[in-house]
C-alpha cells in the first residue's frame, strides 16, 4: 500500500469510526449549540451587537469542536492499542498525520457549513454585498474563509492532540498548548467572516484570508516535517 | 566519578565576564537616567523606553534561538543541544515576562492604563504563555531523550507562530485608532542620542542573557551527566552476595 | 490610587523592577545549585551504604 492509499485509509477509517461512535457529532452539535445559544443570549438585547457577534460565536464554536474532534480521534485509536499498530505499519509517520487531519478537516468544515446559516438566522446577520458584488461571490469566499480556517486549526489540534495523547493531564494540556499557536487563525477567521458578513468587503477579507492561507502552508509544511518526532512508541 | 562542586564553581573568565557586565549595566542605566535628554512628550517617561524596549528584544532573541537550539537537537541528538534550549527557554520567559511588566510600568503613566492591546506587548504576551507551555511539556516527560525532541518540536512551532500572531495582532489593532504614542518607542522622535542609548543598553541587556545563559547551560551540563550517571547505576547489575538499594 | 505618582517614580519602579529580575534569577540559580549539590550528596550516601551494607 503506498503512501497516499495509507493516507486515504487512515482518514477514512476515522470517519467510519465517528460515523459509528458518534462520539465527536454529540459532542460537538451540544457545544456548538450551547456556545451559540450563550452568546445570543449576552448579546441579545443589542440587535448590532448580535450581527457583529454572529461570526466571532460561529469560530468559538468550530473552536471547541475543532479541539473535541482532534483530541478523540487519538483517543479512540490509543484505547484499543490501535495506535501502536498504526505506527508499526512501514508508511511514514506523516502519513498517520494527514490522514487524521484530512479527517478532522472534513468534519469541522461540515459542521462550519452548517452552522453558518443556523448562527446567521439566530444573530439576525445577513450575507452582505452592495450592487457592485454579487452575493454568491460573497458566501462563496465565505466558505473558502471557514475551510481555511479550519483546516488550519486542524493543523495545529491534531498535531498537539497527537504530542499529548500519552501523556498525563492530557485534557488540559492541549488547549494551553494550542491556543497561543492558533489565535492568529481565530482573529483573521472572525475578522474576514465579518467583513464578508456585515458589508461584502471583499478587499478587506482578503487581507485577513491571506494570512489564514499563509499560516495553512507554513504549518502543514512544519508540522508535516516534525510529526514523526512527536509519536514514538 | 563528576565532581559536581568543582563543575559548578565559576571560572576566572566567567567571574570577570559577569563582573563587566554588571558595570556595563551601572554605566547603561547611568545614560539612560542621568545622561540622556527628557523626551518631548513623555518627558522623564521615555527612559522607561530604555529598560523595556531592550529587554523585549532580547525576549524575541531568546525564544527564536530556543527553538534554533531545538531544532539542532533534533538533528544531531546531541544532549549539549538540548541543554541549550531549556537554558534559552527559561531566558525567554524570564525576558518576556519581564518585559510585560516593564510595558504595564510604562503604560499606565503614558497612556493612563495598565494594558492595550498594543501589538507587540500582546504577542509578548502570547509568547509567555507559549513558554509556558513548553516548560510543561517538559515537566511530564521523564526520558530524557523524548523530553528533548517533544519540547525541541513544541518550540518550532512556537516560535514559527510569532511572526503569524504579531501580524494578526498589528492589523487587528489598525482597525482602531491608534494612540499618539506607541510603547515601542517608535512613536517618539529619537534623536541621537536616545537612539544610542537604546542600544546601548540593548547590548547590555544580550550580555546579561548570555552570561545567564553561560550559568545555567553550566548547571544544566552537570545535570545532565549526573542523570546519565544515575541511569548508569540502576542498570549495573549487583554484586553477589549483596542487596542494592535502587533510588 | 496611580494617578498622583511622579515621572520619577515610574521611572524608579520601571528600573527596580530590570534589578530585582536580574537579582532574582541569580538566587533562582544559586538555589539550584546548591539543591543539585544537596541531592547528589544523599544519593552518594545511599549509594555507598548499598555497596557497603552486605559485607
């Protein structure tokens, strides 16, 4: 089996797992949920506050899931003491990596997609665009937004989610570990879901979009190089 | 047998070192108190700019060349590498938290509050907590080779997220206006000699880290032969006819 | 509480603070050497009372 079947298998078998289990989709539909349904209702009594907060609710939640989702995807596979037998198989480490992240990926931009119209109805916040921009070109770059975004944070949460799978006081290692590393992809996902939310900026998300791509290149690259050094049996 | 005591005793060399430095520091402080000219609209103010702003670029040097040292560790494998690092590790927090400190010092009788979200204050911030969990990660792996290679990972991407974070927090502050007077110092009109004696005492602030550095890799050498010397003891088998205490 | 406080005295507080940092981390490191000392003595101890305690 060569490397990229390796990789299609491991994402796959991962899916089929979740899609069994339902582990992650129960945790993170109540997450999601719960942070979105909180946030209204702090912001509730302000209708400006609500649309402008729609897209930072949106990202908090894809937050937790992205880190819920990361971190049980190596659990499952250290219970059974599959994950030594996934390491013993003669593919590359990285291999192991990128097939649990293309899974990781899949979910969160799904569960994105679809919280996207459920947080715009909820917070009364609307696709923007003047005349001049058409509104399909805005929920397009909207979407690519949410899987930039995503797949970033699942760069860097199944990386530590992996570095801290054996190790003690693994739940709250991982958020302290990831969350200085990913606040540059929280901050430009919300701030160019908002700028394409509220007025269709396109110049202006495309700023931010450029530092979300720029981050997704640099650490699949790094985190790609480094993965092997950080699971050893 | 290590002679711990004789290994840790300073040297001629490394007692005259620190001993220049510390006047180099009397004489740096002296320029930016005494000798260098009020500042038009901080006044007396801006010679906290000096204390500050130095040591806050010897943080970024030092968590830049913990990772450097990290990643030359995963290289070579070499113990010495990642002595290195955590020394350099244990620096950067020690600047960087030094230097939020010295930027709340000079913010709240120049801005009138404690913090902004000034963008290098923040992601000095952001760096502190990154350190912090590198020193974590560090205190839950016992091996030692294990222990080298996750933290030498974990600061690689660390320091590979300032850049990221710096530009998030720079456009993310240029959305709002900015105050007149920036705590980088790069608001004020330096004139000569304020510039001087910037990096005068930025230079001053580099030999403090290295002579720090010196120190604790020092220590940290003798740590680890002593660890490699334990880890030999335990694995010697006993001597017959008598019990071996394992500890 | 800050409002009344003098340039001067920030200043001096600004400096203190360069200083006792830099003092601190110089116990910091004394305190570990000693306690590596302290510690490598004991295992000494215990080590010869190991090879010495059979015969």
């Amino acid at each position: 089996m060569n490397d990229l079947h390796a990789v299609l298998w491991i994402a796959r078998k991962d899916l089929l797992q979740e899609a069994r289990s339902k582990a992650v989709t129960v945790a993170t539909v109540f997450f999601s949920a719960v942070t979105l349904g909180v946030l209204a209702f702090a912001f509730g009594e302000n209708p400006l506050l609500m649309r402008e907060g729609a897209m930072g609710a949106l990202w908090v939640a894809l937050a937790f899931a992205g880190v819920i989702s990361a971190a049980q995807s190596w659990q499952a596979d250290l219970e059974d003491g599959a994950l030594e037998a996934l390491l013993a198989w003669p593919v590359p480490r990285a291999a192991v990596y990128l097939g649990k992240l293309l899974a990781n990926w899949g979910l969160m931009t799904v569960l994105g997609f679809v919280l996207l119209p459920l947080a715009g109805g909820l917070y009364g916040a609307d696709v923007g665009g003047g005349g001049e921009v058409p509104a399909a070109l805005v929920v397009a770059v909207l979407l690519a937004t949410i899987a930039a975004g995503t797949l970033g944070f699942a760069l860097i949460a199944v990386f530590y989610a992996g570095l801290t799978a054996n190790l003690r006081a693994r739940e709250s290692l991982l958020p302290v570990l990831m969350f200085p590393v990913v606040v540059p992809i929280l901050l430009a996902a919300v701030r160019a879901s908002n700028a394409l939310v509220g007025s269709g900026d396109l110049d202006l998300a495309w700023a931010w979009l450029r530092l979300l791509v720029g981050f997704d290149l640099v650490y699949a690259v790094v985190c790609l190089a480094l993965f092997r050094f950080v699971v050893e049996a | 047998m290590i002679d711990a005591a004789a290994r840790l005793r300073r040297p001629l060399w490394l007692r005259t070192y620190l001993g220049i430095t510390l006047l180099l520091f009397l004489a740096a402080a002296a320029f930016g108190l005494v000798f260098s000219p009020r500042d038009v609209t901080q006044g007396d103010l801006i010679r906290i700019m000096y204390a500050h702003v130095s040591v806050a670029w010897i943080a970024f040097v030092a968590v830049g060349l913990t990772a450097v040292f990290g990643a030359l560790y995963l290289w070579r494998g070499q113990r010495r590498d990642d002595v290195l690092a955590v020394a350099s590790g244990e620096m950067g927090l020690f600047f960087a938290g030094l230097t939020i400190i010295g930027g709340m010092t000079y913010s709240r009788p120049t801005l009138n509050t404690f913090w902004t979200w000034d963008a290098k204050l923040t992601l000095t911030a952001i760096m502190v907590a990154l350190m912090v969990g590198y020193f974590i990660v560090r205190g839950l792996i016992d091996d030692p080779v294990r222990r080298g290679r996750v933290s030498a990972v974990v600061a690689i991407v660390a320091a590979a997220s300032l850049p990221f974070n710096y530009l998030a927090a720079e456009w993310f502050r240029t959305l709002h206006p900015a105050k007149s007077v920036a705590l980088d110092g790069s608001g004020v009109t330096m004139d000569g000699t304020m510039l001087a004696v910037l990096l005068f005492n930025t230079v001053v602030a580099g030999m403090i880290y290295l002579g720090f550095m010196i120190d604790r890799v020092r220590l940290g050498r003798v740590e680890a032969a002593l660890e490699e010397e334990r880890a030999q003891a335990v694995t010697q088998p006993a001597p017959v006819g008598k019990e071996v205490v394992r500890v | 509480m800050f409002d009344g406080w003098t340039q001067w005295t920030w200043v001096t507080i600004a400096w203190l603070e360069l200083v006792l940092a830099y003092g601190g981390y110089q116990a910091y490191l004394s305190w570990r050497r000693r306690k590596l000392l302290a510690d490598d003595a004991a295992r000494r101890i215990i080590e010869r009372q190991a090879a010495g305690g059979g015969a």
